[in-house]
C-alpha cells in the first residue's frame, strides 16, 4: 500500500489568492476498507519560551503556545452526497482523488495578513510553517493490516504579498549622519559583542578631532531581497588641511524578532552582514564610487518584515566605519549609525508602462531543511 500527496504545478512559494491543487494517490495491492479521506491545508505558527532565574541556571517556567491560523479541508473520499460513516471497499490498483485550495488574503476570522513561513530561528523555540496534511479513516481490520501507515504531510511554502497601505507609509530613503570621534587607542582590533561594548562606552576623544569631519550616509530603507540598492556614505565639512582616510567599512541588516507564549516574552537578534570591507585607505568623499561598485543586496532567504500574534519581525540598517587622519594614523576613530528599515516582501515588480499589468517576478526564498521534514 502507498499513500501520498501529489503537487499540481508545484512552485518554490505561494502567495495570498494562489492556488494549490493536486491529488491524493492510493495505490493497493489488494482491496482495503476505507472509511473516509480527508486533505487540509494548514498553517501553525509555535513558539516556546523558559524563563530562567537571574544567575540564568535555574528553569523557572516554560510555555509552549501552538497557534493553528489557517486551517482548510475538504473530504475527497467517499465523494459528496455519500454517507462518510460507511465502509468502502477499494480494489487493488491505484486511486486517484484531485483537490484544490486558495490562500486568503488574511487569516480566517481575523483582520491579520498570513504571515511568511519562517524557519531562520531555532525550530525549538519559533517557527512558522505551512503544510499540506492527508489523512485516511480506515477500518479496524485495514488498520491491522497496515499499523505503520500514517497521515502524510507535504510541507510547502509561503510569501505574502505586499501591503501597499503599510508601504506607503514606510519612509523608503533616509539621508542621516554618523557619529563620529570615537577613539580606539591602537590599531588592533576587538572581535564580536565585546567590540560593539566598547564602541558604546569608549569615550575618550582626541583633542584635535572636535568638529573636523562629519559623515553623511544616504541609503535605501526599503529593501526587496534579491535586487541591489543604493547607498551613498560621504565625509563633509573637512579643514582644508584634514586629510581623512577610511580604512573599512561594513553594512549590517540586523533583524530582530520579538516572540511571546502567553505570559512570557523574548527577543532574538540576527545579524546579515551586506558588506564589509577592510585595509581600504580610501581618501574621504564617495567611499563606494571608489569601492567598483560593490554589489549590495538582501539575500533571498530574509523573510519579510511582518506582525503576527505571537511573532514580529523588524530591521535597522547599521553602517560602522573606523577612519584616520591619515594612512598611517595610529589612532582609529570609529563611526557608526543606524535606521530603521523595512523588508518587502517583493515578489511583485513595477506595472508595466504600456498594459499597466503587474508581472511576477521569480524571486526564490529557501527554508532551512528542517521545515521540510515530518
């Protein structure tokens, strides 16, 4: 006997009012009672928080919350009009029952949007995945005969489409300035947390570097993963006998990912490093025209930013540099700052000037492997 979910069409993702179509296929090598089959498309989202003493060794609480936001079936067998209470003797051979489902536009019984599928966390403490599930009644001697014949799942992906209410008020182009006159004392550097502590704290300042320079950064705040965008990082208001050099400059997506389970609430950041580049000794002005024009983008695999009742994602563009007063300085001062950023969903590209039809473009957004398996 074998039983499975076969994908019509299938696609690397769906979006709001795509349908997913197929068919159920049972194949008998002798015949078998069957009560009912039923197919449901379905879509969980689970998180599951511990709260943990202040020395953080001690399991103080734990809270699991699986929230079921979509949840559509249909019974393809017996078909309608046939009492689904009785048995059925299927003969051997192979049976072939076809189903079909849309996706809405925002949840059932809510004013929510489906959110993303969403697997770039510890599947242990949140994720968010769609599936397609079938499952077969069989009778009590059927079931004898085949104990180890389960339900099956068929995992399968989604994207929602972009909220044009929520991107019209997005601010897609920020022009801001970085601080500045951050002093690291030598020319070695610190790796990891431990570097971003001391960038907080450090505040000791050279006398000569008040008011010499300022840099002005002016960069794209709504990205679509997968296409480059544009950014522009200058230094203004130099002395005319400063001369600034850059020795690195690196671009962060940082995301953060707010998760709650009933009493309990956690945040959880990740950071995506766009570019980053070092021993540079650029001359100040247009650091990335100097750079050959270096190619940024949003991977494809980043979700989009999105709100749901136990789990929101948000993105701040960070830009860090470390510059001199010369090449050979031996004091690096640091710049850094940060937006607030968005992340569309962007499947979808512009109207098209002579028809006015929006096309829709072939993006790709993987999930970990786990989200696959059952």
């Amino acid at each position: 006997m074998s039983f499975k979910l076969e994908i019509s069409d299938e696609r690397p993702w769906y979006t709001n009012n795509d349908v997913v179509s197929g068919n159920v296929v049972l194949e008998l090598k002798s015949s078998v009672e069957i009560t009912k089959i039923v197919v449901s498309l379905v879509g969980v989202c689970k998180v599951s928080l511990s709260r943990v003493d202040d020395v953080g060794q001690k399991f103080l609480d734990h809270v699991e919350e699986n929230l079921t936001f979509l949840n559509y079936s249909t019974q393809v067998f017996p078909p309608p009009g046939q009492d689904s209470g009785s048995k059925y003797a299927l003969r051997a051979g192979t049976h072939s029952w076809p189903f079909e489902f849309e996706f809405p536009f925002e949840a059932p019984n809510t004013n929510a949007i489906l959110p993303p599928s969403l697997s770039d966390i510890d599947p242990d403490k949140a994720y968010i995945r769609y599936y397609l599930k079938a499952e077969m009644d069989k009778s009590s001697m059927a079931a004898i005969k085949n104990p180890f014949l389960n339900d099956i799942f068929t995992a399968i992906t989604f994207l929602p489409s972009d909220d044009q209410q929520v991107l019209d008020a997005v601010p897609t182009y920020g022009v801001f300035q970085a601080q500045t006159s951050r002093v690291q004392s030598n020319t070695k550097t610190v790796g990891g947390l431990f570097s971003r502590f001391l960038s907080s704290v450090a505040h000791d300042r050279s006398p000569t570097c008040n008011n010499i320079a300022a840099f002005e950064v002016s960069s794209e705040l709504l990205f679509t993963p997968g296409l480059e965008f544009t950014i522009a990082v200058n230094a203004l208001d130099l002395l005319n006998d400063e001369n600034i050099c850059v020795y690195s400059l690196r671009i962060e997506l940082v995301s953060r990912t707010y998760l709650r389970a009933k009493n309990l609430e956690e945040t959880k950041d990740d950071i995506i490093v766009l570019f980053d580049r070092s021993n540079l000794k650029l001359r100040a002005g247009d650091l990335l025209s100097q750079l050959d024009n270096p190619s940024i983008k949003v991977p494809e695999n980043v979700p989009p930013s999105f709100e749901s009742p136990n789990i929101r994602r948000v993105y701040r563009l960070d830009i860090r540099l470390k510059w001199g007063h010369r090449p050979s300085s031996q004091q690096v001062h640091k710049a850094q700052t940060g937006r607030i950023a968005w992340v569309r969903s962007g499947m979808f590209g512009s109207p098209s000037y002579e028809t006015g039809e929006v096309i829709r473009t072939e993006r790709s957004y993987p999930q970990a492997k786990w989200y696959y398996k059952f």
